[in-house]
C-alpha cells in the first residue's frame, strides 16, 4: 500500500479492528540535508504523539540522524548504506534477502527520499508488508502563499493516509537550561575557549550553506562587540566548509573580535550548540539543531522563506537580514542585557 505525494489513496486494512493492537514499529527514510532532517525529527515527535510507535527507526543521509539515536531522538539511525538504501534504486531481483527482511519487519514505512520516485514506492510495496507512505519531501506550489511550513505539508500527508492528526509543534526535544548544560559535557570546552567559566555563552555562526542566505560579516561582528559590551561571552562557530572556501583569512577576521571555535564533527558541533545559552545563525542546519535544543535562538533569512523552512523550537525568532544592523534590543529573541 502506497501514497505517492498526494494523489494515490491508500487502502487500510482495518480486519479485526477489535483485537489488542500489536507494537508498532516504524522506519522513516530521508535524504535531505542536515537542516531538513532536523525538521523531520519534528515529524517524528509527532508520530509519536499521534501513533505511540513501540520503535522509531530514522536511515537518513544526514549524521545528524545518529546525534539523534545517541540522545534519545529515535531508537536507532543506521546510515543508508548500512541499512540497504542504495538497493531501492535497483531490480527487486538484485536484492539480498537480508535487506529484503530488514525492511519487511516494519509496520509503516515513512519515505521521504523523493515524492516524485513512483519506482521507488513500488519496490518498496513488493517487498514489504507494510503500510508504506511515499510522503512528497518538497514545498507544494501554495506553501508560501498560505504560510504553511514544510512539517505540516509533510504530516498532512500522513494525516490523509492514515485518518488521524499528525501535528508537529515546536517543543524543545532536548532538556534546556541547567538540565541542558549539565547533560553536556561540551559546556566546559565552550568555557574553554572563552576563558573561564561563563554564566551567558552565545554562539554565532556566520556561515551557511549558500552566500546569497548570509548577511554581510560586519553586521555579524556588530552584534558580537554589542553583546560582549554587555556581558556575554561570545564565540564564533566556524565549519569545515567555510575554511575549505574561503582560507585562513575568513578565520582571522573573525577571530579579531571573539574566539573561534572549529566544529571537530557533526555530532560533537551539535553538543557544543546545545550547551550555549544563546545561539545565532543563519537559514542553515546548525541554527535548526539550536532551536530544536530548546536554546534560544534568533536565525537570519535572506531569500528562503521562513514561513516555510524556519527552525522549529520553543524559543527562536527569524530576523530578515539586509546591509543595516538592526536594533538588538527591538529583536524580541535577541540575548537580554
């Protein structure tokens, strides 16, 4: 049984609907980037209020899916290759009856690897006994007329197959606060490099994924020399793909007004975000993992539409950036005095 984006109805099989439901267990495929398989955590909570899964098994591009095994997120992320992904794209007569079982011990299959893949969900329902939900991953054309985010598209979907309300919210899915701090040992590296132990540490990072989606840097080191002038102890977060384009020079010249910090790794860099007390970024995954992590977060947007893609989080606020620095304190998320 399948549901291919949102044109193919989908039979449930409702026989003996009286007897004691058995566990369910559920596998989500994804294949996005790092920031859109932090929003599909999202989706997973809420399949989790709506279904009360005995399992929740995410295989996804991004490692971001093993931080979130390690903290309790999902029951287990096995990358794709582990798990057998690549065999999707092939003959059914090309698969190994190992992978064959490892997708057939699941009740539902959430896929989320391409909407528009019809070969893909038909393999899929071959194979598998499953309830199988080929979910469309990318914005309907009325998304941002509507102001509708992604995560409710994508739950729409499940709703519509399986009759019953999917609602993302914006929770904090890690603890916060002191609880937060205390959980991750990363806090004492941020004091590390800031110098000592710090009541307020806020992490700004000055990079994305696209140019076009960042402000220019002096606004970035305004507010940097604006928030240390009251207080916070501030670090830059500088990525691996920042250094590679642009050198040592990038590094320098924001080293000029607070430490640096390098992200080692995906996961340690995720810790390290949860462990600050303030987060700022752009439209890029990181700032999606500050504010699934309950830190307060304000995010900037250049050209994507946060109405659609903006970070979901208990405590975030977007800010639309230009060449004007704006005024901290009329941001209404923006690091108190």
């Amino acid at each position: 049984m399948a549901r291919n984006g949102a044109s193919e109805s989908v039979q449930i099989d409702t026989t003996d609907c009286h007897a004691e439901p058995r566990p369910l267990d559920v596998l989500v495929l994804h294949g996005g980037a790092l920031g859109d398989c932090v929003l599909t955590l999202h989706l997973i909570e809420a399949m989790r209020d709506a279904w009360s899964p005995s399992r929740i098994t995410l295989v996804a591009r991004s490692g971001i899916a093993q931080w979130a095994a390690v903290h309790g997120l999902v029951h287990q992320a096995p990358t794709p290759d582990e798990f057998g992904v690549p065999f999707l794209y092939r003959d059914l007569q090309d698969w190994p009856a190992d992978v064959r079982l490892r997708f057939q011990r699941f009740d539902r299959i959430i896929n989320l690897l391409g909407g528009s893949d019809v070969a893909m969900a038909e393999r899929l329902c071959s194979v598998c006994h499953a309830d199988v939900v080929n979910v469309n991953p990318k914005p309907f054309e009325a998304a941002g007329r509507d102001a509708i985010h992604i995560t409710q598209q994508w739950a729409d979907q499940l709703a519509k197959v399986f009759q019953s309300s999917v609602a993302p919210t914006s929770p904090a899915l890690i603890a916060r606060s002191a609880q937060r701090v205390q959980r991750y040992s990363s806090r004492k590296e941020l004091e590390l490099v800031v110098g000592g132990q710090a009541r307020r540490i806020v992490i700004v990072h000055p990079g994305s994924g696209g140019l076009d989606k960042c402000c220019p840097p002096e606004v970035l080191k305004q507010w940097m020399t604006t928030l240390c002038g009251r207080g916070w102890r501030g670090v830059w977060m500088i990525g691996p793909d920042e250094v590679e384009r642009f050198g040592d020079r990038y590094v320098d010249r924001w080293r000029a007004t607070a430490p640096v910090i390098f992200e080692p790794n995906l996961l340690a860099a995720a810790d390290l975000v949860c462990s600050a007390d303030h987060y700022i970024g752009h439209d890029a995954g990181m700032t999606h993992v500050a504010a699934l992590a309950g830190v307060p977060t304000t995010v900037w947007f250049g050209p994507t539409d946060p109405a659609v893609w903006r970070p979901l989080g208990p405590d975030c606020t977007v800010v639309q950036h230009s060449h004007e620095c704006p005024d901290i304190d009329a941001t209404s998320n923006a690091p108190p005095r």
